[in-house]
DNA sequence: TTGACAGGCAAGTGTCTACTTGCGTAACGT
DNA sequence: ACGTTACGCAAGTAGACACTTGCCTGTCAA
C-alpha cells in the first residue's frame, strides 16, 4: 500500500482524479485524450500510466481488466480517514 | 500560497501537525524536543524550521510572534474543501 | 555588557520523482 | 496471417526536495 498523500501530491495525478470522478471507468486512452481537450494536458501515455499505477498502489484507483482494455475506477475510501486526523480538536489561544 | 497537498506528502510534516493538534501554539524548539521523545525523530532543528515554512506557506500554520519566541498554530482550514472534491460521486458500474 | 538562548538565511549535497525513450506483449479486426 | 490497437516493462535523465552545514541577527538574563 503506498502512500495516499504522496499520491494527491502531484497536480496531474488530482487531474486524473477529477476526471475518474467526472466519468468513472475510463480506459488509458480515454483518459490521455481528455485530459489534451479538456485540461490542455500534454502529458504522454507513458506518464499517465506511470500515474495511475501510483493511484492504485495508493488504493486511490482500482482496475478491471477487460480483453485488451482496462478499466479505472476511483475509489474515494482512503480519502475519508486522512482529514479528520487534525479536525476536532485545538483552538488558537 | 504554497500547495496545501504537497505539504502533506511529507510524513515529518504530518507528525509536525499531530504535535500541533495535541499541543497547539508551540516554539520550535519545544517542537524538536517533543518530537524527539515522543516520534523518535531525530529531525534537525533546522530542517524542522524548514518544514514549518513549508506548513505556513501551504496556511496549514499559523504564527505569532512574542519576543525571541514565535508559536505556532494548526490551522484546519484549508483541509476542508480537498477532500470534498472528489466526493458526492460516482459509483462502480 | 557579556553570554546564552531562540531563531533566520543561504549555499551545498544526496536522494527521490516525474518524465522520456525504446522495445515488447497480448487482444482484436479483417 | 497480418497489421493495428491497448497496454506493459525498464533504463536513463533532469529537476525537485529534504537535509545538512555554517554563519548571522535579535532577545533576554545576570
């Protein structure tokens, strides 16, 4: 399991992320093509998929494979316990 | 403003905020002993400096000024909204 | 005023990391 | 069978980052 935080730390990562939770299930080409129309991204194949592996070693990303084709599912689980972390607690003397 | 997620990707900076939440408004050097002792971190007092820049500039800390002594404050703020982003949303076919 | 204390500034170093480059493999259509 | 499509693997590179090192500034007590 690697690290979530280390996971949302990079902008293109968050970017991949706001796409799976705009259409879930993409494939890795998908993702490459809308990211260049909608996000002006010009990131290659080769660095995306290195960044979905960090997502889904993160548990940030689950996958299905199909055939030749592979799906990207986010999974919003390990975001939920990482805030409150800090929350409920101290006020500022 | 710096990137509030890349100040997280740090462990050190997290345990620097656990600190902070079990004890708020702490000098440095109150937080490299405590840090010592408590996490067995053997952090430099200057790295530690650091790593509050880092904080503060991400407005994760805050700090006052009192003399030779500056405290340091957690401020939860802009934790909110980060996660909620990629929440209230979609579901696995 | 002198020394100790709390902290700041800045250059240098080693490691990590995002990205590229190049090749390889399996699935599908025709 | 053959080319195309979708993706994987792995080495190399440039830049970012955490940490050290060394020196400096300001504050307080005696």
């Amino acid at each position: 399991m690697g690290d979530v935080f280390k996971a949302l730390a990079d902008p293109t990562r968050r970017i991949i992320l706001d796409e799976l939770t705009d259409r879930n299930g993409q494939t890795l080409f998908e993702i490459c093509s809308r990211l260049a129309t909608k996000h002006q991204l010009g990131s290659s194949r080769q660095a995306i998929s290195q960044h979905l592996d960090v997502l889904e070693t993160a548990g940030l990303v689950e996958t299905r494979r199909e055939g030749r084709y592979k799906f990207h599912y986010i999974n919003t689980g390990p975001l939920e316990p990482i805030i409150e972390r800090w929350l409920n607690r101290p006020e500022r003397p």
